[in-house]
C-alpha cells in the first residue's frame, strides 16, 4: 500500500510541519515569560505572595493562622479563593468555548491582565 500525497511521509508537507511547530514553541515560550513576568510583578506587589504558586501561599496561610495573623491570614485566604475561582472562571469558558476553547481563555486572560495592568497604573 503507498501513501496518498500529502501525508506524513510527504516532503513537501514536511516544511510546514517545521514552521508550524517553530511557531508553537515560539508561543510556548511567550506565554512562559508572560507568565514569569505576571508571577513576579504579582509577588513583588503582594510583598511575597503568589499569583501562581498556590502552595506557597497556603504554606504562608497555615503560618499566619498559626501565629494568630489573622488580618494576613484573611489576604492570603482571599487570593486562594481569587486562584480557585479564576481556574474554575476558565474551565467554564472552555466548555463554552468548544474548539476554541485555548483562544478564548487566552483572551480571557488577556482582558483580565489588561484591567489588571490599567487599575495598578492609577
């Protein structure tokens, strides 16, 4: 049996496979330091909590409650619910979303990130 043109074994279609992949690394890479950066701007405003690292911060949590921090504990409490809720927030939109589900949640997140950006700058 011979493959129809065109198929994985196509050298032609071999080009386009690269640059579709060169470009989802180049993506991949973006949204690595996006993220890197929203994680460090978020931990130097919130003077050493997490946007991100959600054990750090219940660590943090425990700690407070236990030395009886309760006004820190209430912070930490309140961004664990906001990472909780903003997953859950997502995974709504994906199932909504169908196909295209990574293209609304990234411009989900977008729109959060710009209302984000624009709110610290006042």
């Amino acid at each position: 049996m011979t493959e129809p043109g065109g198929g994985i074994g196509d050298p032609t279609s071999h080009g386009a496979h690269v640059l579709i992949e060169a470009r989802a690394l180049v993506l991949a890479g973006l949204l690595a330091a996006l993220a890197g950066m929203v994680d460090v701007i978020g931990y130097l405003h919130l003077k050493g909590l997490f946007v991100s690292y959600m054990s750090g911060n219940s660590t943090q949590l425990a700690a407070a409650l236990g030395q009886g921090n309760f006004a820190a504990a209430g912070i930490i409490a309140k961004l664990v619910a906001l990472f909780v809720l903003g997953a859950a927030a997502g995974q709504v939109l994906a199932g909504f979303a169908g196909d295209w589900r990574m293209s609304w949640v990234l411009a989900g997140v977008t729109v959060l990130l710009t209302i984000a950006g624009r709110q610290s700058g006042h």
